[in-house]
C-alpha cells in the first residue's frame, strides 16, 4: 500500500502548504505551482500501484475545470485508489467522496474555479502595478493603468495633510475643511486618509501588501513620514486631547492622587476677563486636590523644559541615525538596481515575462518595507534639537498649538508633586 499526496498552489496567490499538514507518514508529496506536471507524475503513479490512497486538500486542486476534475476521478477509481479530500469532509464526517456526493461537490468545485479566476484576475494586476478593483479614492480619479489626480478633490487632500502637519490635530484638520470647503468628513475617514498608502503615491492591496511610487502622490515621503511620528505620538494621548486649544492638554497628571488634569475656563460677571485653572478630572482624595493657575503650571513647565532637557538627551545612548539611513538607503538602492536589470533578462530569454513581473513584484514590496522603516527613524538629531529648545524665549514665542505641537514632540507627561500649599513639577520625557 502506497500513501500520496498532492497540492496545488498558484505562486500569484498562494504559497505551498507546509508538510505537518497531511497529518500521515507520506509516501511521496507530489507539488504543483501553476503547472500540472506533478498530477501527471502522480496518475502515472497510481497507474503503476495497485492500491494507493491519495490525499488532497479540496477537490478543486484536482484540475481547472470541473470536465478536468470529472476526468481525473474516474481515472483514479479505474486505477483502484483511494481519494481522502482533507478539508472537504462528507455530510457522514468521512473523508472519502461517494457517488452521491459528487454532484454536489463539483457544484462547489465550480464556485471555487470562479472565484480562483477571479483571484487571479486580481493577482496579475497586482504584478502589473495596476490598481485593485473599485473606486477610486477621494482626490483620485481612474486612468488607464493608474491613478491621476482629480483637479477639483486632490486640493481639499491636500490642504488637510497640510494642516495635519502644521498642528498635528485629526479632528482639528477635519474641522478645517468643513469650515474653508464645506467637505464634510468623519474623524474615521481623516485617520484612514492620514495612513492610507494610497496618498503617499503607493498602492495596497487586500493581502497588506504594498508597492511603492505607482502614481502621482499628494503627499511627500518627508511629509509622509512626520505624519506617521504625529499619529504615533497622539496615540500615547488621551482622547481628543490632541485637538484640545490649549498646549498642557492632555500631558499633566497630579502625583498625589494619580488624575489626570483637565483645563476648566473661569469667568467673572460681566466681565470679558477669563481665567484658566487646571484641576483633577477623578480625584478620589477628600478634600480634594486643589486647581493651580493654568499660567503657573505653563512657566514652570517651560522652565523645567529648559534645564532637564539638556541632561535628559546628554544621558541616553544615541545611536548612528546617518549610518542607519545610509544602510537602509544601500539596500533600497541594491533592489532599484535588481529591477533594473529584469528588461534585460526578459530579452534575453533568461526569464519568462511572468516570473519577472512576479520577481519585480517582490522586490518592489520589499523597497515598501525598507522605506516604511527608513520614515520611522528620527529626522533630526536629537541632542542638536534638544539645545536649540533650551531657550525659554523660543517656548514663549510660539502660540498655544504651536506650543503644544512641540511639547508633545518631547513630553511625554507632567507631573505635579505637591508638598502641602507647595508645589513643583516633575517631567517625563518619551525617549
């Protein structure tokens, strides 16, 4: 007794199944990728043995056409074997087809043809670089073989990321376009445009898979990439603190009963005066911890910034950022020269064009990769930027969301340490 198995798999799409899952000491495991000369070897096999049991994953590998699939069972009930189908068990939980199953079978193994054909459809555009099915995104429009920009939508996209970037706000960018277009978007739309591949000039498909500069983008890798370190620096935030008017929002926690502060506005009858305290939001002490002047908190945060800064950059081990990015960039440049020879190799015979545009495919999703971590390394040099901060004149200067851009590109929180009617503060910064 002989004991086969045979899988089939279409590099476009799908990748050989691993060994461990047929569960039996095999025989021989017969593989195909998108050809059928294995099967072949396989009924060559069955023909030669008489008695075999053959292992499949679903019927449909079996052939591309349910004619093809009809044929190949007959063959091998003619040949004397056993077809085990693993993970298309019969109504009666046996693994092994009868007479009265096949009809329905073959009517699934007809759906699975159709949309194994549709995979395809979808999986050779994805070699071409072509864009996946449906609508094109908002500020795009459909072209040929691309997307091109829509004249009359790409400038609303673009004056979202541009005020995304100058205040690091969702919901504020969002505002801002109902307020100066009237286009009227949900916060969860201005997240996925703020990290859509799509706008950066790449394409992504279903499977997550990216590949980079297939059309015109409205957005620049530099910009790209102070967008992605704004979203992740907003995650470390409370919600909607990131859009809050005032620059300490967010980042002040009191040490004596662990609450968060929140700005509270006061203001005097009659009077156009305000004044801003910052006070506990749950502080489970009795009496409770009292609200401190917005204003002293912001000079001494300010002063504190200025003097623990310097020594907090000088502390830490900084690495080589110039010798990473010139890596990186030695990489990305090695797989453009590796796409740039694949012409030639197609001329010359040594390639079939479908194995090259699947290799460039590769290739260019791993330069998505190389690039999507070139853009998480810091842009600046840390301890350079950290003197350049330490001056309370440039703190004073700036408005309140310019303020509170910057201190989030430092602070990670704020802490007020109180000593009965005294205070001070202690800061956290995120590296």
């Amino acid at each position: 007794m002989k004991i086969f198995a045979y899988s089939y798999s279409d590099s476009l799409f799908e990748t050989v199944p691993d060994a461990s899952i047929w569960g039996w000491e095999m025989d021989r495991v017969y593989q195909d990728l998108g050809g059928r000369q294995q099967l072949d070897a396989l009924m060559n096999a069955c023909q030669r043995e008489s008695d075999t049991y053959i292992l499949v994953r679903r019927l449909a590998e079996l052939g591309d056409s349910v004619q093809d699939i009809s044929d190949r069972l007959a063959q091998l009930e003619a040949f004397g074997a056993t077809l085990i189908v693993i993970e298309e068990p019969m109504g009666d939980g046996t693994l092994t087809p009868r007479p009265s199953d096949l009809f329905r079978l073959l009517q699934a193994v007809q759906t699975s043809q159709q949309s194994r054909r549709i995979r395809q459809g979808h999986a050779r555009n994805r070699l071409k670089a072509l864009p996946p099915p449906g609508k094109a995104p908002y500020g795009y429009r459909r072209g040929k073989d691309r997307y091109t920009l829509d004249r009359t939508t790409a400038p609303i996209v673009k004056e979202f990321f541009e005020h995304f970037l100058l205040y690091g706000s969702l919901r504020g960018s969002v505002r801002h376009l109902q307020k100066k277009y009237n286009k009227k978007i949900s916060v969860s739309t201005g997240q996925r445009w703020l990290s859509s591949p799509v706008y950066r000039g790449d394409l992504v498909y279903q499977n997550g898979e990216v590949i980079t500069d297939t059309h015109v983008p409205i957005l620049s890798r530099q910009e790209s990439a102070q967008v992605d370190r704004l979203l992740r620096r907003n995650r470390r935030l409370p919600p909607r603190s990131a859009s809050a008017p005032r620059s300490l929002a967010g980042l002040v926690v009191c040490a004596t009963c662990q609450s968060g502060m929140t700005v509270t506005r006061v203001t005097t009858r009659r009077k156009t005066q305000e004044y801003l305290y910052l006070r506990p939001m749950r502080c489970p002490a009795q009496p409770k911890c009292s609200a401190i002047a917005y204003q002293k908190i912001l000079d001494q945060t300010i002063q504190r910034i200025c003097e623990d800064l310097p020594r907090a950059v000088a502390n830490i081990p900084v690495p080589n950022m110039d010798a990473i990015k010139q890596s990186i960039m030695g990489q990305i440049a090695a797989k453009e020269a590796i796409l740039e020879q694949l012409p030639a190799l197609t001329t010359s015979g040594v390639l079939d064009v479908e194995t090259a545009e699947l290799r460039a495919y590769k290739v260019r999703t791993e330069i998505a990769q190389m690039q999507a971590k070139l853009a998480q390394l810091p842009p600046v040099d840390l301890k350079a930027t950290a003197q350049a901060v330490s001056i309370s004149q440039f703190w004073l200067d700036l408005s309140e969301p310019e303020r509170r851009f910057y201190f989030r590109e430092f602070i990670r929180q704020i802490e007020i340490v109180r000593d009965g009617k005294t205070w001070h503060l202690q800061l956290s910064f995120i590296f």
